[in-house]
C-alpha cells in the first residue's frame, strides 16, 4: 500500500472518530438543535435536550444495530449476536420489558426474535449486500426454535 494512501486511512480513522464524539456530544447536540431552531419558518417550536435516560436508550439501539450488522457480515455467530443482545437488554429494565414483549416462550427465544428483527431492518438497507446473509439467518434460527409440542 503506498505511503500517502496509508497515511490517509490513518488519519481518516480518528477523525471520523472525533467527527461522530462531536455529533453525540452535548455541545454538538446544543449545535444540531440551535440550527434546528434556526431553520424554523412555523415561528414557536421548542427543542428538549435529550436527556440522560433518552442518550442511554439510543447507545443500546446503536449497540443492536452494530449486534445485527456484524452477525450479517459474519463477525459473530447467531448464538453470540442473540447472547449479546440478552445482555444489552438485561442492563435496563425498560429495555428488558421491551424485549419481553417480542414472539418467543424464552429469554433467549425472545432475544433472538429481537435479533432477527433488527438483522431483517439492517438487511431491508442493503438487499444487494445482506439477501443471501439474511437467508443463512433465518435458517439458523428456524434450526434453533424448539418445536412447539401440541396437546
């Protein structure tokens, strides 16, 4: 790789990375909703802060988007992508309610039901790049479902 490309991908990192911290940053917050505000032709609208339980909810929906892309991209199993997503559910109780809303008899039958739900939302992003990794998904949890015993 030449030097000159090397640098640049070394550089493009970290400021992609301090890009997104500014942008999910209480300053970079008070920037988006000033302009926000500023842009308003209505004439009365009133922007909130997020608060600290609203910046918590989003990092575990960011924290399942990054779950689902990675099983899609094949960095993780569907067993560690479904453990994963317990756990991001279990660290609030909001988000343990939600989860235990979804189809399943189980925890672990619930969480993967989230799973694939997300995973499916990612895949319907890019159908050309996650069809065929989607399909090889739901196999695997069809694979994993316990059959349901009637009486």
């Amino acid at each position: 790789m030449p030097s000159a490309l090397r640098a640049l991908i070394t550089c493009a990192i970290p400021i992609l990375f301090l890009a997104g911290s500014l942008l999910i940053s209480h300053r970079g917050q008070e920037v988006v909703a000033k302009s926000a505000h500023q842009e308003s032709s209505s004439g009365v609208e009133t922007v909130k802060p997020l608060t600290l339980e609203d910046e918590e909810r989003m990092n575990r929906v960011a924290l399942k988007e990054e779950t689902a892309l990675d099983l899609l991209d094949g960095r993780l199993t569907l067993e560690e992508a479904a453990a994963q997503f317990l756990e991001i559910a279990s660290s609030d109780p909001e988000s343990l309610d939600n989860m235990r809303m979804a189809p399943g008899d189980t925890t672990e039958e619930k969480s993967l039901s989230q799973l694939i739900s997300y995973a499916r939302v990612q895949a319907g992003r890019k159908p050309d790049r996650y069809a065929d990794a989607l399909a090889r998904i739901e196999r695997s949890a069809k694979s994993l479902e316990k059959p349901k015993v009637v009486h």
